[in-house]
C-alpha cells in the first residue's frame, strides 16, 4: 500500500525582531525534511506581514532562506473539511520566532483554519513568549526563579525614578533588563551600576511595553530540550542537557548570531549524575506547567556559590539551525536532525487528530 506524502508547510520569516534567525531556522528544517515522507511547501511572511508561496527547489542550498515579494501570496486555507475542499497542506511547520509568530497569534489563526501545526497552542505559546507570566506560574509550582521586576512602559515613563529606587532596594546591581516578549537576546543589557539603568530601560522599551528586570547572579547557563511524549498520558521527554559558556560578558545577540566565536556549546553540560536529573527534571515539570505542547528549549542559570537551578525562560519555537542547541541535544540523546523534524510533525497531526473528535455543539440530552 502507498501512503501518500504528508504536504507540510513550513513558514517563516514573520514581523518580529527575530525574522533574520526564522530564515536561517527554516533552511535547516528544509533541508533535512524526510522527502520520503513529506512534500515541502514554503511560505514566507514579509516584514510588511504579506504571505508568498515559494518554490522550494530555489531555496533549499541556501543557509538563509530569502524572502520573494515578487511570489504569488498565500491565503491561508479556511475550514477546508467543512468546505469540502481539498487543503493544500496537511500540517504547518512555523519556523519563526517572536512576537507574532511564537507567542500564540499565529496559533490562533491555525486554531481557526483548523490546521494542524508543529509545537505548542495559542496558550501555551502565549506563556512561554510572556517571560513575566512564565515566571509567575513556574513560581507558584515551586520552580526556582531569580528575584525580578517587571514594570510596564506606561508606569516606567510616569516615574523611572520609583522604577530605579525599587530596583535599588530589591534587586541590586548587577542586574539584567530585557524585553519580557522577545528572544534570542535582543534588546538585553547587563547593567552594572545604577546610573546606566534609565538607558537600558529607554532601549528594551523600545521593543516591548514590558520589560523585565533580573538580579544578576553568577551563574552557568543550562539548556534542555524537551519533547512531547507520543503517548500523551506520559510525561515529556527530556535530552541530556547542553551548556553555553559565552565567550562575551553574557549571552548576547551579538555572541549568539553575529560572532562565530561569541560562546561555546558543550553537550552533554559539565554536570554530576545528580545535577543532570535535577535539571532534566525541572525542565519537564516547566514544560508541564506552562501547557507546552509539542517542543520546547528549557534555560536554567545553575548558581555556581550555591549549585541551585533557576529557571530563565522557556522557548517554544527554539532556533533550529543544523548549529542550534535544540536539535543539538536531541543528536546527542540518540535522536538525529531529521527524525526530530519527523517526530514533531507526527505529534502535530496526532494532537489535531485528538482535538478534532471532540464535540463542538451541545444537543442537549
């Protein structure tokens, strides 16, 4: 019997900081697709928001997908079952990062299109954007976090000087400001003494209307993948855990993207049998606690004075470059590049599967 090859779309690009990391992001997920199983459709979304359906034979060699504006643009299937039309596309891969693409928007017009798409839902996606609500929700689990604010653009510009006092007498320097909605280090700054707060807040804000500010502790920083178990009544899976020591005062933009040196990765992370379960652990009860459904990339300071973990954030739609720590862990864990990819995509269409089979009218009894 011949099954028919799954058409899974793989989008990217999309209009958050992050779009240029989503382009490098989807060319590995292309590359390495299995062609025996799936049949690629490309879609790029412009930084203008504008869809374009691509060739995938023009952009699979390429370490950075380009974004065609002179392509045909793409309107996203509606209710194709009930229309009794045929989708052209099965399932969605979105390959992007940021707000609007990781932080449940998207999800949201999958929900309605009645798609089925790799990684977590609207909520969970949400939650996991919003670095502010993940913490508050990690902490009433009982999972570790570091002592943080989290002021809005509106409160900060009434009074910045409350804003300061607050951090002074809560918090301390050195301390970390970043925006509470976005990855990959943009719009972060560690700062050192108190007259360079203002600024650094003046430049987070320009990405985000709110903004977290960390006590800044000496601290390595370990990673975990996690994946959904196939079997949705076990607990998700976890990969040996990864390390990155950055060869830059902290993991920055410009050492994650800009500078082939900028960190080291080590896989499995320099930690004892007891360390690697303590974090593997946390890593699933974060996943567990914030609905992650699907992947998602799990950040820990680990306190070199006191050998605590805390949690830092939780990605996702974590980088999925060939370099990238997530698959990188997966690799180590015995699971390669493509089967992950294929691992996702099943779990994608098995979660759509289960949701559509539940009721969507009441008949009363």
């Amino acid at each position: 019997m011949v099954h028919k090859k799954l058409r899974v779309a793989v989008i990217y690009g999309g209009r958050s900081g992050e779009h240029e990391i989503s382009l490098q992001s989807a060319a590995s997920v292309i590359r390495n697709l299995d062609r025996n199983r799936f049949d690629v459709v490309p879609i790029s979304i412009d930084k203008k928001g504008r869809w374009h359906l691509n060739d995938v034979s023009l952009i699979t060699d390429t370490k950075a997908l380009p974004v065609f504006e002179n392509t045909p643009q793409f309107v996203l299937p509606a209710y194709p079952a009930i229309q009794g039309n045929e989708a052209p596309i099965d399932v969605v891969f979105p390959v992007m990062h940021g707000p609007l693409c990781e932080d449940g928007s998207i999800q949201g017009l999958f929900e309605l299109a009645s798609l089925a798409y790799v990684g977590a839902g609207v909520l969970g996606s949400a939650v996991g954007m919003d670095k502010d609500v993940a913490k508050r929700l990690a902490r009433d689990a009982g999972i570790p976090i570091v002592p943080y604010l989290a002021p809005k653009k509106e409160v900060w510009t009434r009074n910045p000087e409350a804003i300061a006092k607050q951090v002074e007498k809560e918090l301390g320097y050195p301390c970390f400001v970043k925006p509470a909605n976005l990855g990959s280090s943009v719009g972060v700054h560690k700062v050192k003494k108190a007259a360079d707060l203002q600024a650094a807040l003046k430049d987070s804000f320009q990405y985000d209307t709110k903004v977290l500010i960390e006590k800044a502790i000496n601290a390595r920083e370990i990673e975990v993948a996690i994946l959904e178990n196939p079997d949705p009544g076990l607990p998700p899976l976890a990969s040996t855990a990864g390390e990155i020591t950055p060869t830059h005062e902290f993991y920055s933009y410009e050492s994650k993207y800009l500078d082939e040196n900028g960190a080291h990765l080590k896989i499995p992370a320099g930690l004892t049998p007891e360390q690697m379960k303590t974090v593997q652990t946390l890593a699933q009860r974060t996943f567990v606690t914030l609905e992650g459904e699907g992947l998602a990339r799990v950040d820990f300071f680990l306190d070199k004075d006191t050998g605590d973990f805390y949690l830092n954030e939780v990605n996702t739609m974590p980088g999925f470059t060939s370099i990238s720590m997530y698959p990188k862990m997966w690799e180590a864990s015995g699971i390669s590049y493509s089967q992950l990819l294929s691992k996702l995509i099943d779990l994608a269409v098995a979660r759509h599967q289960r949701k559509s089979a539940l009721v969507r009218e009441f008949h009363g009894s």
